[in-house]
C-alpha cells in the first residue's frame, strides 16, 4: 500500500484537468449550460491548485511531512 503522497503528481493530475476544462469551456460556446458548469468546475479545480501550490512552488513536496502517517 502507497502511504507517501506525490504532491507534484497531484499537481500535475490537476492542472491537466484544468487544461482539459478551460479547452470544453472554449469549445461550449453554443451550448450555456456546458459552459457555466465548465465555469464552475473551474473554480474548484482553482481550489485544489491553490491547496497544492505553496507546497510545489517551494520545493515542499519531497518534505518529509508531504507523507501520510
């Protein structure tokens, strides 16, 4: 069983499903719904870039404590 976590991993998973958003919100234009709840799920993928940020930015993610009990 996995008990360290790959932060830069993580990282990396979420800015590839930003990515991967802002391309179907630009390509939602004709369809509003699609495009609003793109917006949306925009805005918690900004959540979870912003939880992970300081750790990969400042080289933390190797830090020991980056680990699960």
């Amino acid at each position: 069983m996995k008990t360290v976590l790959d932060l830069n991993q993580l990282n990396d998973n979420i800015l590839k499903a930003k990515a991967l958003l802002i391309e179907l919100e630009a390509s939602a234009a004709s369809f509003p719904a699609l495009s609003r709840n793109s917006k949306r799920a925009l805005a918690s993928v900004k959540m979870m870039e912003l939880n992970l940020c300081d750790l990969v930015t400042l080289g933390l993610a190797d830090h020991p404590l980056s680990s699960n009990p």
